[in-house]
C-alpha cells in the first residue's frame, strides 16, 4: 500500500482545519480554533487507487498552522517547516478570497514550500475558502505569476460542499499517480 504526505497551508483563518475535518471525515467542527503548530490527519479514501489493480494508498494529512504574528519577524517557526516538509508529496494552500492581505501572504506559503521543495504545479493546490455568510463570490482573482499557474478551486462548505469533495478526490488521484510513478522508477533504478 502507498503512503502519501499532503501539506495543508496557508495564512491564519483562512479555513485549514475546517476543510481538512470535512475532506478527511474527522469531525463535525465547524468553529474556529487556531491550530497550533500542526495537526495530523491519517485517513483512506475508497475512491483513491494507487494503480488499476485496486491498491489503496493511506494519505497523512498536515494541518499546518498559519499565524503570521507567530512566523513574522523574525520568523520563529520557520526553522520547523524543513521538519514538516520532509517527505511531503503535496501541497494545499488555502486561503480566504475575502481577506485582501491572503492574496499577498499565498506568495510566501508557495515560495517555503513549494518552490523551495521543487515541487511540480501538479503536485499543488489553490484553495479560496469561503466561510458560512461571506457569500462565496467566485471572482477572478489577480494571481501572482507563480500561483497564477495552479489549479485554483472554491470551497463554500455551505453552498457545495461536495463539489469541494471531488475536486479534493482528483487532487488526491494526481498525488497517488506522482508518488506511483516515483516508486516505479526507483524500483527500475534498482533492478537496472
């Protein structure tokens, strides 16, 4: 069975928690409660094969936390994030579309852990959470150049939860497909 590490990201009250309890099936809590440091998730999903002979894959999913005043100056918790990034096949960035400052701060989530992990577009997500009552207005958002690259879906927990689910389950399809094909190729490195 394939094991897969996703990293869940992004700025401080942006709908981390609230979207990995829904993704992964964990719990009912929907209020907010910052997460400290981070959170592990390990959870399976029936839908998500590692091949087509029907193997599972467990997936751990790391809730990071996202307090900036915590990470700036002078970047106290930085020096964990190699700790929580070792490993790591993917990443999600979630971010709240209503708060302007996000769109800056999702610069900096992508540059720490995806650009610095060499991580491919494939292997990340954008996520613009909408929290009950903010309306969920699907604009265009102005992206940076390197997020503008991404996969970017809308979450509204609210209005379509299962349409974030399925999205979520494609994304999961991808990193199982990466992580397959980067043990196939070790393996035939060994053979060879």
């Amino acid at each position: 069975m394939l094991k897969a590490k996703i990293l869940f990201v992004g700025p401080c009250e942006s709908g981390k928690t609230v979207l990995a309890n829904f993704l992964t099936e964990s719990s009912d809590i929907t209020e907010y409660n910052p997460t400290q440091g981070v959170r592990i998730l390990e959870f399976e999903n029936p839908q998500v094969a590692s091949n087509n002979k029907g193997t599972g894959c467990e997936f751990e999913l790391w809730d990071c936390g996202g307090d900036t005043k915590a990470l700036f100056p002078p970047w106290r918790f930085e020096s964990c994030w190699p700790a929580l990034m070792k490993d790591s096949h993917g990443v999600v960035i979630i971010f709240n579309a209503n708060i302007p400052s996000h769109l800056k701060e999702i610069e900096m989530w992508h540059s720490c852990f995806v650009q610095q992990q060499l991580l491919q577009d494939s292997q990340c997500l954008l996520i613009a959470h909408h929290k009950p009552g903010s309306g969920g207005d699907k604009g265009n958002l102005s992206l940076a150049a390197p997020l503008n690259k991404l996969k970017l879906v809308h979450s509204n927990l609210e209005e379509e939860p299962e349409e974030i689910r399925m999205e979520f389950i494609k994304y999961l399809k991808s990193i199982v497909s990466s992580v397959s094909e980067s043990r196939d190729r070790e393996e035939m490195s060994i053979i060879t």
